[in-house]
C-alpha cells in the first residue's frame, strides 16, 4: 500500500491540513525550494536566566546588579531544583530608556563582572517539523508495515536485535508529549513523566485548536512526541521511555523550559535523552544540562534541524556534548532538507529521495500518531530517536559501565565507530554528516550479547554478586541497579532482582 491510501479521504482534511501535507512533502522531500528558517528571537517580556559564579548568590547578584544599574534588578519566577540556575524578570525604574534597558541586559548577558558564570535572555525554540511547518499525514496502516519499514532492514535492526533489545534502560522522551494508550507504546512508558509547559504531572499529547504562532498552522507539533517514541521503540523493543513535554501543540519551546525537561530527565537517572530541538540560539542552561548529563554517562541525542543549513548553527545538535543526528534517505544520501555541520556525530534514516517519487514506494517513515493510528513523516527528528535507540542497546549490553564521562564517551566511539561511511555518496557534504549513516548489526557486534535483566555485573546470571552490587547502590539515582526505573535504587528493585534470580 502506498502513500496515496494516506491522501485517500481529502474530504474530511481541512485546509491547512491539505496545505501543509504539500508543504511537508514538497519543502522537506525537495520537491521545492526549501522555506526559509527564521532566527529564533527572544520570548516577549525581559524574562532573563542566571547562573552565579561560584561563590555568588543571587541576592550577592541583585546587589550587583542595582550598585552598576541603579534601580534595575531581577525578580525570581523559577528556579532548577539542586542547581543554582534561576528564572527572573527584569524590573526596571519607570523612567528608563531604552537604551538603559539593553544595557542592563548586555551587562546581565556578559556575566556582570564576573558575578555570574552566564546570563542570558528567554529564547523561543522550535521541534524541527514545527520550524518548516510539516506535519504527520493520516495514514491507515498495519503494524506489520511499521515494524517492517526501510529503516529496518537498511540499519540491520534484525541482527541487532538477537544481541540487544535495550532492557534494563530508559529513554527519556523530550517533545510534545505521548499518547500512553497507543497500541505500539502501551507498556513501553513508566510513570513520572512531567509536563513543562502546562506545569503538571500529565506529559500526554493534546492540543488546543489554535494557531498559536500565527503560522496559518493549527497544532502543527501534536502527534510529533508519539512519532518519535515509536521510533524509539522500534529500535529498542525493550526500552522504556519516560515522557517529558517540553513541546507545545505547535512544536514550540523555549531554552528554560527545555533547559528544566533535561536537568529533569538527569535527575530520574535515565540513559538516554531524545531531543528534538533546534534553536539557532546556544543556551548556556541547555549547554549546562547536556555537560552534567555527559558527565553522568547519559547520552543526550539530538536532531540537526531541517532548515538545509550549516550557519547559523541549531543547537543543542551542535552543542559538542550532544550526539547530533542528520536526516539520510533509503539510498544514503543526505535528505535535501537536513542540516549539516562538522560538530554532528552521525547520521540515520529519516525521509525519502522526493515527493511525488516516494508515492507507491517503501521509502517511507511510518511512526505513531495519536489515537492508535499510524502516520507519515519525515525530518531530522525521525533519524533521532532511532540512534537514541542505538544508545539504548549499547547501554543494555553494558549494565556495569559506571555512571561517568567514560560511559559517555564508550558510548560515542561504540556508534561513530561502526557507522557507514556515506561521504562518498554525499559530494560537497564530506565530514558533515557525522561518522556516517547508523549501523545498528555492526553496533550491536562491538560486545556481547545483552545480559538478562538484573544481571548487573554483566556475567551471564543474576545472583548474589548482583544482589551486593544493588546493595551498595541503595538510594542512588544513576544506576543499572534501578530495576524499575523510577529513579532510585531502593525495595521494588530488591523484589524484582530476586523474582530473576538465576536457577543454579
């Protein structure tokens, strides 16, 4: 079945649907020249994220602050739980001008003389999709045809597979939220999501009807946190995922409340983050969240953007502790929407060769949408979540590694290195797209086969030397000996630990 069974009931799609099922297959599959991407600006108001430098507070900071800008001073809104990371808004006296104003912010920006590590302004951020307006198309497909897609075949998934499915880890998904009761996610996601941006312990899909960034697009960002999760899914059948809404119904964020999603995931002890987001600005909270998780051993994963650009950079892609992802097609070739740069680790399937050509072939990325359907996309976020996915089966092979840098770093060598080098096939893009294209048979050959589950020093039963390993671990977050993984190591992984133990 082709995609024209997607476009088959036009009647009931309303326009913009329509406009934007053309956009996503004639702008991302280059089919058209590309829609220009716009650099993100800051968030309406003076809202203003600090840091202080070691020995600093932010009283010590407001102090500051009023002593070289009379009358100005930053009232706190929020702040990172455990770090000395905090929101404010800037007040300022009624009579200053403009000028005034940007001064203060510039100070603020350029750390105030040394009494802040960083200052920066509230910045919006987009998902990749959001940011050239595609959305998913309606598809009426079989599961079968899912888990039976290019990707699976052209990565080696199969193979990978008989070594590692990616038990014992968490992923933890940063996007629009997950629709819980789809059928390809059901008993995939653990509690204690969270959702930043409507500030409750609901991290589900839903949108509000409403073309909130005036693109003429309605919810064009829902469904895409579900699409990415069952990618993730599809390539580590074990794996659970742990839902953080960071991802308005429009795709949009901003580097705070991006910023409080990763220093979350952190602190529920999880393997590994899927990002997708690509902002041209370069957050100093995001880079701080994406340095602690590399020195925890968590590998954060994120989309290139699909903007068809190196500068300006989209970040946290091309921050240099993410794992950034380009988009490829069945043929290993760059899709002609995909960004590209020298700092992105590596790249994986995620659209086709062209629209129309695709229609009536397999090339296409099918992936979950809400209300137990599946659907149609393509983007850079679609390539992301199935090296998230690569991350999970290394880590699942390897409950022992610590949580540290090296983890990290093992983790980085173990994809780069058994990457496929598809430079040849991409002239003028030679050493931009990462090591090359996934490889999940070649990865999952690096080591041996995945331990069972509880299995903690990784030698082939679960018994008493892994029940000392767990009980040297009690209480702490970042560690294999969390079982179920909630977050801490404590009496629900002692209980399961001995329902695996192994018989003599």
């Amino acid at each position: 079945m082709g995609l024209g069974r997607a476009f088959a009931d036009w009647s009931r799609m309303k326009p913009e649907r329509m406009t934007s099922i053309l956009l996503c297959w004639l702008v991302c599959s280059g089919g058209a020249t590309a829609v220009p991407c716009a650099i993100d600006d800051p968030v309406a108001g003076m809202h203003m994220i600090v840091r202080p430098a070691p020995g600093e507070t932010i009283e010590s900071f407001n102090t500051a602050l009023g002593v070289s800008h009379p009358g100005f001073s930053l009232t706190w809104i929020d702040a990172i739980p455990n770090r000395p990371i905090h929101l404010g808004e800037l007040v300022t006296p009624t009579d200053a001008t403009d000028l005034e104003i940007d001064a203060a912010i510039e100070a603020i920006e350029l750390g105030l003389a040394g009494v802040l590590t960083w200052g920066e302004s509230l910045y919006l951020g987009e998902g990749p999709e959001g940011a050239t307006g595609s959305i998913f198309v309606d598809f009426v497909g079989t599961t079968d045809r899912f888990a039976n897609q290019y990707s699976t075949s052209l990565i080696g998934m199969s193979a990978a597979h008989s070594r590692s499915t990616g038990s014992g880890t968490v992923v933890a998904i940063l996007d629009t939220g997950l629709d819980a009761a789809h059928p390809l996610l059901a008993g995939h996601i653990i509690s204690g999501g969270h959702d930043f941006v409507d500030n409750d312990t609901d991290p589900s899909e839903h949108r509000n009807e409403l073309d909130d960034d005036e693109d003429g697009l309605v919810d064009e960002g829902w469904g895409h946190g579900t699409f990415v999760a069952s990618l993730v899914v599809l390539g580590a059948p074990d794996a659970r995922l742990l839902p953080v809404r960071v991802l308005d119904s429009e795709g949009a964020t901003d580097n705070w409340r991006l910023a409080a999603g990763l220093f979350f995931a952190i602190d529920r002890g999880v393997e590994v983050i899927n990002i997708c987001v690509a902002s041209t600005y370069k957050s100093g909270a995001v880079e701080d969240a994406i340095s602690e998780a590399r020195d925890l051993g968590i590998v954060a994963v994120a989309a290139a953007g699909n903007c068809d650009r190196n500068i300006p950079h989209a970040f946290p892609a091309m921050q240099s502790h993410a794992f950034g992802v380009a988009a490829t097609t069945i043929d290993d070739v760059r899709c002609l929407f995909s960004n590209f740069g020298p700092k992105l680790s590596i790249s994986a399937p995620g659209g086709t060769t062209g629209f129309p050509d695709a229609i009536g072939k397999s090339e296409l990325v099918l992936g979950a949408v809400p209300g137990g359907e599946i659907g149609v996309w393509e983007g850079s976020s679609m390539s992301t979540p199935l090296v998230s996915a690569a991350a999970a089966l290394v880590r699942s092979q390897h409950p022992d590694w610590a949580a540290t840098t090296e983890t990290w770093q093992l983790t980085h060598a173990a994809l780069t290195s058994s990457a496929d080098s598809i430079d040849s096939l991409n002239p003028g893009f030679e050493g931009l797209l990462g090591a090359g294209r996934l490889n999940l048979a070649t990865l999952a050959q690096l080591a041996a086969p995945a331990p069972p589950h509880g299995d903690l020093d990784a030698d082939g039963v679960v018994g008493l030397d892994d029940l000392l390993l767990l009980i040297s671990d009690w209480n702490l977050t970042h560690s294999s000996a969390d079982l179920d993984g909630n977050g801490r190591v404590e009496t629900s992984d002692l209980l399961r630990l001995i329902s695996l133990w192994s018989n003599p």
